[in-house]
C-alpha cells in the first residue's frame, strides 16, 4: 500500500469507518480464497480435509473469525464515536 498510499493519500483520507471497510473486506476475500484452496485441495485428496472431527477441523474456524472480527470492529467504531 505503499506507493499507492503515496500518489493518492486515501489510507490517510479514509477516517475510522473506511479502513473498517477496507480491512475487513481484505479480510473476508483472504477468508474466501484460503477456504476455496483449502475445499480444492481436498477435493484432489492433497489433504484430508474432511472425514474426522469436525469440531476439531481448522476450516471450522474461518467463517467465524469474520464474524468476531466484523462484530469487533462495529463495537469499537459505536465505543470510538461515543468517546
């Protein structure tokens, strides 16, 4: 983000609400490709993804990562904007 961040200054411009956005959007994409490559893998039997615990199963926890982070970032922005 460096040199972009350099010719345009939008990270800087952005306010609280923006790199919000930004981040978690980033976020759920990288969330979004490592469970497609980690289904891809598995469906080529790379890895033994599916097929023992579940509870147990490192996939179990992407989707929920994004809503703790999500849910995060909207209580500190709601606490951040009463301050």
């Amino acid at each position: 983000m460096g040199l972009l961040e350099k010719r345009t200054g939008y990270w800087d411009r952005s306010g609280y609400w923006g790199k919000y956005i930004i981040l978690n959007g980033l976020y759920i994409l990288n969330i979004a490709l490592i469970l497609v490559m980690t289904l891809s893998l598995d469906y080529f039997r790379l890895i033994k993804y599916f097929g023992g615990d579940a509870a147990g199963s490192f996939g179990m926890l992407y989707i929920p990562s994004v809503m703790f982070y999500l849910l995060l970032g909207l209580i500190g922005g709601i606490w951040r904007g009463r301050g």
